[in-house]
C-alpha cells in the first residue's frame, strides 16, 4: 500500500514538474521567434543565455525547495554554466518564504521531547533566517543563554528523495537520448546534486561540521566557528551560538581588510591544510561581529578534498603565472576528463590566445575571477570537464577573491595564493603517492622553519622538507619575484 501511495505522489510530482517545465519550454520557443529579429550574433547569444537564466530561475522557484536548493548549487558551477545563467540562479540564495510557527513549535516538541515552554525561556515566531532546507529562529535557553535554532523544514527529506529519483530518471533518459549528456555527465552531476542536498537534510552532520571546523581553527586568530549545544540537538533541530554581528557589505571599514585577509587565508587552509572545506562560503553565510571576528555559519556542505589537489592547484598556478600554451594543453589533459575525440590542437590555438592575453597584462592586474571564467569557458567549449574537487577548490577562490575585492580593492588572491603554497609544495616529489593523509584529518604534521617573507607570519612546513627546493617550490618562487617586479614597474 504505502509503495502504491509513492508511485502515485510521484506520477503527480512528475505531472507537475511536466507541466512547470512545458511553461518554461513554451516561453523559451516565444523568445526563440524574438531573437530572429536581432540581427547582431553576439546580442542573440547573450539574450538567450539571459533568457535560459530567467527561466530556469522561474522554474525552480515555481518546483518548490528541493529545486531551488538544486538552482542555488547550480549558481556556484561557473564551469558548467555561463555568467548570465549564473547572475540569474543567484536570485534564489535568499528568497524561500518561511513556513508557520505552529509547525516550528509541533517540530521543536517532537525532537526534544517536552513543550518548547520547558526548554525555552524565549522562542521567536518569526524565523531571522529561511532557506530552501530550515529556517533559522532567536531563541533563550532555560538557563538564560541566547541561541539560533535552526529547524528543518516539514517533510523535505522525503520531497528530496521523490524529487532525486525523479531528476535521476530524467538524467538517465537524457544519456539514452543524448551524446552531450553523455559528454557531460549529467548522470554523475544529478548524483552530486541529490547527495549534496540530502546531506543537508540531516541537520546531525552540520553539527558534527561546525564540531570539526572549530577543532580546525582552533588556534586562528580572527576567525570563529559558533558553538553548537548537543542537548537541544537533533537530526531535524540544531541549536547553537547565537552570533551577533553584520553583514560584510554593513561592517565597520576599519574591519574589512583584515577581513579579507582572514577569509581568504582561512579557505586556503581548510583546501590545503586540513582537505576539509565550507563548500558553499559566500557572503550570506559570513557575519563580522563589533570585535572585527570573521563568523562561519551554514557549514551543511562541505567536501573533503585529497593530497594530490594540492599538485593541480600549483601546476594550474604555474600555468597562470610563467607556463605556455603548451604547458596549460598538458595541464588539461593531466587533471581533467575529456572525450576520446576531442581535438587537441583547436584547444592548443585556445590555448594560445589565452596565454596572450594573459601576457599582455601586468602579473599584478590580473584577476584570478576573470582567468577561471575564461579557462572554463574554453573547457566547456571542448568538452573538458574539470575533475569536481579542482572546480570546487577554483569557484571557491573566485568566490574567496570577489569577497576580498569588496573588502579590500588592493587584495590580490593570486600572490597570496602562491605565498600560502609557498612552504607546502617542496616535499610533494618527495612524498610517495600511497603516503596520503586519511580524509578528514587535520593536517600534514609540521615543524617551525623561517618565515617565507617578512610579512608573513606563517612558519610551519611539512616535516622532511628536502634542502633543495623542489620544482614546484622553484616555480612558486620564479611566481613571487615576477609580481614583486611588476609591483615595481611605473
């Protein structure tokens, strides 16, 4: 019975995202007719790929929070979409209304056990805080201690399910059907999807993550993870910190550009310090309280990333900083997937025009936003799909750098990217490939040696370090000093 209560619900959710999606299609083949008229090719273009954006938006916000959850990851896969489809999903960060606070109330009572008069001293009816996943309210703990509770929204873990097997069926029709599916992995992505979704809705593991990070950060100045309270709990309710603080556009200028330097610093030691990253940190999810502390929230996504990350970001650094065309072709085919066909002297012409372009700026003007943009566009063109863990670590430095920017207009994430990597990438030829860390630990284990520069206050490497830098180190250097001369130039 309760299998042919499914069936049903999903035959009906499958009429319904049908019939959303037969709206989006019609006004599409409408805007299709008004492009003829535009006679200029690149104006069509854009007026498409702005018209895909404003429908896909419109669509999912029209499916419900499952879907929007899948349009707001979507927004940060600047290698699978164009800037236009991106600006569009990014509506969707903020605009999930809340739901009643009699459901809030019967939610709290079932977790816990007891009447939320019992546990509560104060609990407010209107949330501070509604996403596509829970709601966020203020709230006063018996013992008189200020928190957030973050509830789960009624029934979405089963709306999740019903709507993953849906878009998966989709997905596998779509590779039957389709070649550039297949080329594109859409299967492989509507899993990450789902899985990055689901993960969210076990709000047990977004306590074990704010757990982890503060054990991360534990000795950072400038940075704070809040602290979550085990006893009012659960996997559909987390209570924790409250953290009073701004929003970085609202924060004091004195703070912005230690800000920005704590930020930036932080998300280079959670990829290559401690393989644990915030995979959705964007300036919604950062407050800065009176004090000047940078605070983490909404650490539901996350990603643990291997060792060997850390030799792709340094090759693809090396590629920016002093490689040729040729070198960045075999950075490509090194890292990344690819098809069996694709042609690699088109992407090698690519290739070269982009390193021009490259080289006919000042090291010191370029923006890591602008080179990542124009990389994955030439990716996308040739069917090259950058391995997830390297997009993730990249869209995170260009969300990093777009936050920096806002922050402090004189930051520049690529010779700070290299001074961090500096000390860390001496000892990669020396360590053999099956002495990895075990995911989820803490660090490479370290040792003091001088600082890299005067500036920096970093003075930890990994233990065994050669006494002849390797050529990944070289490189780093040949980086520093090429945007010291720069620096110099009138």
């Amino acid at each position: 019975m309760q299998v042919g209560a499914e069936w049903i619900a999903s035959i009906a959710r499958v009429a319904m995202i049908g019939f959303v999606s037969a709206c989006a299609l019609a006004c599409y083949g409408l805007g299709t007719l008004r492009r003829l008229a535009i006679r200029d090719r690149e104006a069509r273009l854009r007026h498409r790929t702005r018209q895909r954006g404003r429908l896909l938006r419109w669509t999912f916000a029209n499916l419900g929070a499952t879907f929007i959850k899948v349009g707001q990851v979507m927004s940060s896969r600047a290698d699978l979409f164009s800037p236009d489809v991106i600006a569009e999903l990014r509506w969707l960060q903020d605009r999930v209304p809340p739901f009643a606070f009699r459901r809030v109330r019967a939610i709290v009572e079932r977790e816990l056990g007891a009447p939320l008069e019992s546990r509560f001293r104060e609990f407010a009816e209107l949330p501070i805080a509604a996403g596509s996943v829970a709601q966020v309210h203020r709230a006063v703990l018996a013992n008189g201690t200020e928190v957030a509770v973050k509830i789960l929204r009624p029934g979405v873990l089963t709306r999740v399910r019903r709507d993953g097997r849906i878009m998966l069926w989709a997905a596998h029709l779509a590779h039957a059907v389709s070649a550039r599916a297949r080329a594109a992995d859409v299967v492989g992505h509507v899993r990450n999807l789902i899985a990055g979704i689901l993960a969210q809705t076990d709000l047990r593991r977004e306590r074990t993550n704010y757990e982890q990070f503060r054990r991360n950060f534990a000795h950072t100045p400038g940075i704070h993870f809040p602290t979550v309270d085990r006893a009012h709990s659960t996997r559909s309710l987390l209570t924790m910190e409250l953290i009073h603080g701004v929003r970085l556009e609202d924060a004091a200028h004195a703070h912005l550009p230690k800000a920005a330097e704590v930020i930036r610093t932080s998300f280079f030691s959670m990829c290559f310090d401690h393989g644990f990253v915030h995979a959705d940190l964007h300036p919604g999810n950062v407050l800065i309280r009176d004090d000047g502390v940078v605070v983490v929230l909404d650490v539901g996504l996350v990603k643990r990333l291997s060792r060997e990350l850390l030799a792709q970001v340094v090759d693809f650094t090396r590629c920016i900083a002093v490689g040729t065309a040729a070198d960045l072709v075999e950075h490509l085919r090194r890292h990344h997937r690819y098809l069996a066909g694709t042609d690699w002297d088109a992407v090698a012409r690519d290739a070269e025009t982009f390193i021009d372009h490259l080289r006919a700026h000042r090291i010191v003007d370029l923006e890591l936003s602008k080179v990542v943009s124009e990389l994955f566009t030439i990716a996308r063109k040739h069917k090259i799909r950058p391995m997830p863990e390297m997009s993730l670590v990249l869209l995170g430095m260009v969300t990093n750098e777009g936050m920096a920017k806002r922050l402090d207009p004189s930051a520049d994430t690529l010779a700070e990217l290299a001074r961090f990597l500096g000390p860390r990438v001496g000892p990669l030829a020396e360590v053999p490939p099956r002495a990895r860390l075990a995911r989820g630990s803490r660090s490479w284990v370290r040792s003091p040696i001088p600082p890299i520069s005067a500036t920096d206050g970093r003075t930890k490497a990994i233990v065994g370090r050669p006494t002849r830098a390797s050529r990944s180190a070289r490189i780093t250097a040949r980086y520093l000093d090429a945007r010291a001369s720069s620096r110099k130039t009138p």
